[in-house]
C-alpha cells in the first residue's frame, strides 16, 4: 500500500477551447491528450446518463505529476464552486501554486487576459524562504499563485523564462486546521511535511488581500502535507484565525466549476480503501472499475475532506 503524489488537478470549466490557451500559449504548458470522457467516468460521479464530458490533460515539460486536466461538462446543471470567492472563504480548492521566473511579467500577461490579483506582489518569510507571491483570480473563479522564492533562489531545472514549474503546490482554507490535518493525516495517512503560523508585525500590504489593519492581528495557520514521496506536489492546509467568510464546502463536488478535485495514484487500491474505510472515512464512492482517459482501465474510489474537498485515489488494472 502506497500513496504517490498527485497526479492531476481537474478543473471543470465552461469554455474548454478558451481556457486550454491560456495554459498552453501564456503559461507554457503541452497539450497530453483531448478527447471525449468516458461513460464510466460519469457513471462513477452519478451524473446522467445524458452528460458528456470533453477533456484536455495538460502536462509540463513531460512531469507525471502536479498536471492539469480541464474537463467541460455538457447535458448537465453546474454552479460554481467558490462564487465571488475570498481567500479566506472556507471549502473546496482555493489554488493551484506554479513557480515563476519573472512575478511581474507573468502576472501581467494574465491581466491581460482578465485575470485579477487580490493585492500587488508581496515578498514575506515563510519558515526559512523568502519569498514573492500573488495570487490571481481568472476563468471559472479559479485561482492560480505565482510564487518566486528568491531567498535561497528556487532551481529551474528547464531553464525556463516565465512559469518554470507543474503544480507543486495546492490550497484549502479549512474551518479547522487541527481537523483537516487529521483527515489527512491521521486518516487518509499523508505526512506532515511543514507547520507554519504567521502574521505581519505591523499594519502592510498582504497576497491574501486582507485590509492592512487586520494582517497582524490575523493569525494564518497551516500545515503542508502530502505523501511521502517528494517534497513537489503538496497540498496547503490554512486556516485563518480571525477571519470568517462564506463556506462553499456543500459545492465542492462534480460537475461543478472550478478547481475539482485532486488525483492520488496509489499501489494496492483495495488494502488502501480498507485503511481509509478502517480509520473512520465512509468514502463518496465506493471502489469502481471505470475508463479513464488517456490512462485507461482503472479502480478508483473517491472521498471528501471536512471541508468538501473531493479527492479520488486510484490504481492502474
């Protein structure tokens, strides 16, 4: 039994040709596969039989991991999954997380495109980086942070101008951190890779876009975890301790819009659900055998986090 980092991040978008630009001509990324989705696949999400799914995997410079898939549901009623969403609105996925050779111009090029940031760059310490960050808002309330850590500087193994990374990094805002770490921790048996608190000493400009009086008396918590296998592809567990807002948990789940769910490949699928079922999850779906494309035959099972996150675990057949 063994758990790999995430294979994908699904996307569910309403424009699937609009949207596969912007991640293939402004940020860099390759075009894996295109097709129609199988029955199976809806069959395993409980959807009607009269839905149909067009789907593009997008892969970075050959990464079997941290890819994205958009998939573009049709036949079927959609809401969004984080509506006019805040940063610290609590459910589902708040981001994915790709590293940038050049903040600035990266974030430019996606204002060209419509996309806008909660606040201006902001550079702070995070355990022992130092780094820039700023998160922007674009298609289908999907957001999406360019980091630069300049301090120690991050390698670029493709040395690549622009975005130089798959998605190596993932956000939640959760109600509870203490329960979230436990689900996927103690539950679902990831490791905790890193425990960060912070806040600002004084009144400043902040990536979450918080007023400037709130970001030293709000306390940001948040625990990185993933499986134990590379320190790429991790999942962000943060609450903010002082701030409440919307929770979208109820809407985190297929065929709606946003940032979906996550991917785990893992080895021996039924010992794993075993565990899972054994540490107290009642899973969202039961183990299926179901097609997904281009990997092909697969047992999957799907379960949700405290706070609606829908997370699917599956082996190759």
């Amino acid at each position: 039994m063994k758990i790999h980092t995430y294979s994908e991040i699904v996307m569910s978008v309403k424009n699937i040709h609009e949207v596969v630009k912007i991640y293939t001509k402004t940020l860099g990324w390759s075009i894996l596969w295109q097709g129609n989705g199988s029955n199976t696949q809806i069959d395993f999400w409980d959807l009607p039989s009269e839905c149909e799914t067009e789907e593009y995997l997008l892969n970075f410079h050959g990464l079997e991991y941290g890819q994205i898939r958009l998939i573009e549901f049709k036949n079927v009623s959609q809401k969004i999954i984080r509506p006019a969403g805040q940063t610290w609105d609590t459910g589902g996925i708040l981001d994915i997380d790709l590293r940038t050779s050049n903040i600035e111009e990266t974030a430019n090029q996606l204002s060209e495109l419509g996309w806008h940031a909660y606040s201006k760059t902001v550079t702070q310490t995070m355990g022992p980086f130092m780094v820039e960050e700023v998160l922007l808002k674009g298609h289908d309330e999907v957001v999406i942070a360019l980091v630069h850590r300049s301090n120690p500087p991050h390698p670029n193994p493709f040395h690549l101008e622009g975005v130089t990374s798959n998605v190596y990094l993932s956000a939640m805002i959760v109600r509870d951190l203490l329960v979230a770490t436990h689900f996927f921790v103690n539950q679902l048996g990831f490791t905790s890779h890193n425990e960060i608190e912070f806040k600002t000493d004084e009144p400043s400009a902040n990536m979450f876009g918080m007023p400037k009086n709130l970001s030293n008396i709000v306390n940001v918590k948040l625990n990185i975890v993933g499986p134990n296998e590379t320190r790429d592809g991790l999942l962000d567990l943060v609450e903010m301790d002082g701030l409440e807002g919307e929770d979208f948990s109820g809407n985190a789940c297929p065929p709606n819009r946003g940032i979906l769910m996550y991917r785990f490949p893992v080895e021996n699928i039924q010992k794993y659900y075993d565990f899972v079922f054994k540490n107290g999850i009642n899973p969202v779906r039961e183990v299926m055998e179901i097609e997904v494309f281009p990997i092909g035959k697969i047992k999957t099972f799907a379960v949700q986090s405290p706070d609606g996150v829908w997370v699917e675990f599956f082996q190759r057949m």
